[in-house]
C-alpha cells in the first residue's frame, strides 16, 4: 500500500451488502456456482464476514465456492471468522516495487500455515 495511503470510494458508489447479495441470488439460482469478492480490499468493507456467511446460505442453491482476492491487509484479524462463514478459496496479492506476486492457498493451507 502507497505510504500516503489510498482514497476510499464513497459508500453511495458501492454495492450495499443487500445488493451484493440479491445480485449473487440471482446468479446462483441460473447455474453460477463459484463466486469471488474482489476489487479494493474485501477485508476493509463493513459487514465481510456477514456478507460471505449470507453467500454461504445460497449452497443449498447450487453454490460451491467461495473465493477473495486480497492483499491481506485486514486478512489477520477476519480470516479464522471469513473460513468459519465459508470462505473456500483466497487469492492473495503482495505488491513490491515494481513488481507483484500472486500466491494461491486454499483456507486449508492458510490455516496450516498459520499454525506452525
């Protein structure tokens, strides 16, 4: 993240947390089985943990999957709560200079990790 930090968008330019997941009910009941939060930080937002435990009521509809992209940084203190809500997947991003590596766990492999 730039030292300066980043502008955050304003909250009437945002999906609420209905929207998101009314949107995601329609999807899911026409076949889409894998949903991902990205865009910004997902661990910022109010509500994230909320969010991904209402995505998870929609298996009984055919969803399968739960993904995030994110740069970890609020990833320590949501992670065991996001994974007890039924996140699957987590994509995570770390930025250097000039250059970006991504790095794919599952949440099984997050929480191995962060038990040694």
């Amino acid at each position: 993240m730039p030292s300066e930090g980043i502008e955050l968008s304003p909250d009437g330019k945002l999906l609420t947390n209905d929207e998101i997941l009314r949107l995601a009910t329609l999807f899911v009941r026409s076949g889409v089985t894998k949903i991902r939060l990205t865009g910004g930080e997902p661990t910022v937002r109010k509500g994230i943990t909320e969010i991904v435990g209402s995505l998870n009521e929609l298996r009984q509809y055919g969803l399968k999957s739960i993904g995030m992209t994110s740069n970890g940084l609020a990833l320590h203190r949501k992670l065991p709560q996001l994974i007890e809500n039924g996140l699957t997947h987590l994509n995570l991003r770390y930025f250097r200079k000039f250059f970006s590596k991504i790095r794919m766990y599952s949440c099984h492999d997050l929480l191995t990790l962060s038990a040694v």
